[in-house]
C-alpha cells in the first residue's frame, strides 16, 4: 500500500514537471517566434537600404540567413571600428611635424640672438657668488646709446631743445626731502616718467594738479606739490608728456622699462650677494642700463619669432577658403588656422624662454641676462591658450569635426557594400 502511494506521488511529480516543460517550450516557440518576425523586419530594412543605395536587389535573396546579416554587420563593425577621430582634412588644420619644426626652429633662431646680440645691456663685472663675473655688453644697445649724444660723449643740442619745449614739473632729479634719488636713478622714482598707459595716467595728473608723484626706496607712494595746479594744462598735458618722454629716451641714462616704477613698490625678497628686494634690484638694474633702449634690443628675439612663423604661415595657413563652402565650414577653417598659428607662436615662446634660462644660467644668474621681451609675450601666449582651451567654441569646433567624420564615414559604408 506504502509503495503504491509512493508510486502515486512520484505520478505526480512526472506530471507537473511534463507540465512546466510544455510551459517552457510554450514560451520559447513564443520566443522563437518573436526572433524570426525581427529578422524579417530587419531583412527588409537592409533590402530598403540596399535599394536606396542603388544595390542590385538579386544580391539579396529572400532566404537570407542569421549568417548573412551577421556577414553584413562584420563588415560594418570593420570600417566604424577603423575610423579615426577626425578625417584626414580636419587633421591637416592641427599642428603637425612640420609646424613643431618650423616653431622650434623660429624658438631657437631667438636663442641664438638672445645670446648674440641682445647679451647683457653694457659690459659689466659683476660679483656672483664672491667671484667677479666678466659679462660682455649687447652691441645692438651700445649702438641705440649712441643716438643722441656727441662724439665727447656729451647731449646733443637736439635733446636739450626737446627738453626745454617739454619741460614737466615732476622731472626733479634732486629733491632733499627723498634719500636715495639722484639724477642717475630720478626717472625711476617718478611715476610720470613710467613709459605706459600708467604713467601717462600719472604725468597728466602730475602736469595738471602741479605734483611730483614718485615711489621711495622704501616702496611708499608720496605725492608732493611743486608748483600750483593749472586744469588748462590737460588741453595739452598728454603731448607734453609724450614729448617729455621721447626727450628723454635718448639721454645718457634713458626710460625705464614699463612697469619698473611700479614694481619699486615691491620691498620683498633677497637677490645676490646684497640681498636687494624686487623693488631695490629694479632700480639698481635701470642705473645699469637696464632701461628702454635695452628692451628695444631684447625685442628683436620677439622680432625674429614673429618673422619667421609668419612667413610660414603666409605660405602654407594663409589660404582663401572656397567662397563654395557654407559659411560655417569657412569660419571653421579660419578659426582652426588661427589657433594652429598660436599654438606654433607659444611653441616657439616656450622654446625661446628656455633658452634665456639657459642664458642666465651661463652667466651665472646674472639678472641682466633676463629677456623681459620674450617673457612677457610667452606670458601672453600662455594666457591665449589657456582661454582657448577653456572657450565653449571647441564644442562648435569639435561638433563641426564629428560631422565631417560622420559624412566620410558614410561614404566609405557605401563604397564598401558596392
């Protein structure tokens, strides 16, 4: 009796599970079914893009097997898989080989004339370090030093005109009240005799109120009345400043360097052996002949860049687009060549101020050896791409390039299903 119970569930069992497996092969034949309606559909959409296409249909039989789209979709996954981030042309509009030649050619053609001709501003020794250091002056700067001045070595009659026509009351080179100003070093003291939009500011409102406005050696601004104020003066204050200006740079001791009044104002830090803040090296450099006409020379480092990427440029960037092509494809052009110029000019940049490193470590950290000129316009470079890289318009850029490569990829699925 057990056993026939026992037989009875096991019965059971058998049935519940034949059950399930009808159940289960209920859903895939369901499955199934689901499978072959989306290969048909599928089927039919390759035809209707064969079609399109202008394919011959008869390459396509109704009875085309999972083999054949899984063919199709191979050689599909072949050419996307093989596509670049961007298409040939957009990459010719990115710097390449040749650019970076021709940019650190350009850097250092900059060098060599950073150590040739631009040097230090006169010939010098030095003490670095307790040793004297012989530094031998830029030939270039001698030559400008010479403008002006009368084979005695005295001014010529010329300056001395333009002075007395562009007298300004704040070109004190003596003034007992100031420890530390004397004619060698007064300009540099005086915020009006700063050769920028600063010190223009500064000697209008020096010509006008009747102030002597100037930095101490402690750093401190002072403004002191010298004559009484004349508001009619600001009719002609800014030629007179101008002319006082360009009086002066040809003097013995000529204009400092813009910004050098300012930088005064720093009384930090310790340099050589004397250990001379910022705003003490500043005025111990212009005494020197650290002044304008030494910047002049140290320009020509700037020139010499600017020359030659340009002509590069003019020769292989500087091209008419085709008046064909959407407005919007010409201004993508342009923009992608100007930013390859600037990068090429920040190479060269980067180059040039390696090599003033280099320089100034060949004169043993001599400060004179420092060529303002190309630190200032890396700076700038610097901050271009900087601004470029952070600009919004490199989506536009970037979104204009996956078009292209959406198109060139296009074409080349049709050559190949051909």
């Amino acid at each position: 009796m057990e056993d026939f119970h026992s037989l009875s569930n096991r019965i059971s069992g058998l049935q519940e599970d034949i059950f399930a497996v009808k159940k289960q092969t209920s859903v895939l034949a369901s499955d199934i079914k689901e499978d072959d309606r989306k290969l048909e559909e599928l089927n039919n959409r390759i035809k209707s893009l064969f079609d399109k296409a202008g394919i011959d249909e008869s390459n396509i039989s109704s009875e085309s097997t999972i083999d054949d789209i899984q063919q199709i979709n191979t050689e599909i996954d072949s050419i996307l898989f093989s596509v670049n981030s961007k298409t040939e042309a957009d990459k010719a509009l990115d710097v390449n080989n040749v650019d970076l030649l021709v940019a650190c050619l350009a850097g250092g053609l900059a060098v060599l004339v950073d150590f040739v001709l631009v040097k230090v501003p006169k010939t010098m020794d030095i003490k670095l370090n307790g040793e004297k250091v012989h530094c031998e002056g830029s030939p270039l700067t001698t030559i400008l030093k010479k403008i002006g001045t009368t084979n005695d070595g005295k001014e010529a009659k010329w300056i001395k005109t333009l002075e007395k026509w562009f007298h300004v009351n704040y070109d004190a080179s003596v003034k007992e009240n100031i420890p530390g100003m004397y004619p060698k070093n007064h300009r540099v003291y005086s915020l009006g005799h700063d050769p920028s939009i600063l010190g223009l500011i500064w000697g209008i409102k020096d010509i006008v109120s009747g102030t002597f406005s100037y930095i101490d050696k402690n750093g401190v601004l002072h403004i002191d009345k010298v004559i009484e104020p004349d508001l009619k003066k600001i009719f002609y204050a800014p030629f007179l400043w101008l002319g006082h200006i360009i009086s002066d740079v040809f003097t013995k001791q000529g204009i400092p360097i813009p910004g050098t009044s300012v930088l005064r104002m720093f009384q930090v830090g310790s340099f050589g052996e004397k250990e001379r803040t910022i705003g003490e090296l500043v005025t111990y450099m212009y005494e020197q002949g650290y002044d304008l006409r030494h910047l002049a020379t140290m320009s020509t480092c700037r020139l010499v860049i600017n020359i030659v990427v340009n002509i590069y440029y003019f020769l292989t960037m500087h091209k008419e687009s085709n008046p064909t092509l959407p407005l919007f494809e010409r201004d993508y052009i342009r923009v992608k060549n100007e930013q390859k110029k600037k990068k090429i000019f920040f190479i060269a940049y980067s180059v040039a101020v390696a090599g003033n490193i280099g320089k100034v470590a060949a004169y043993q950290g001599n400060p004179f050896a420092i060529n303002i000129a190309i630190w200032y316009q890396f700076v700038r470079e610097a901050v271009t791409q900087t601004v470029i890289y952070f600009d919004e318009g490199k989506y536009s850029i970037k979104a204009i390039e996956n078009r292209h490569l959406i198109d060139e990829t296009f074409e080349l699925l049709l050559k190949t299903s051909q």
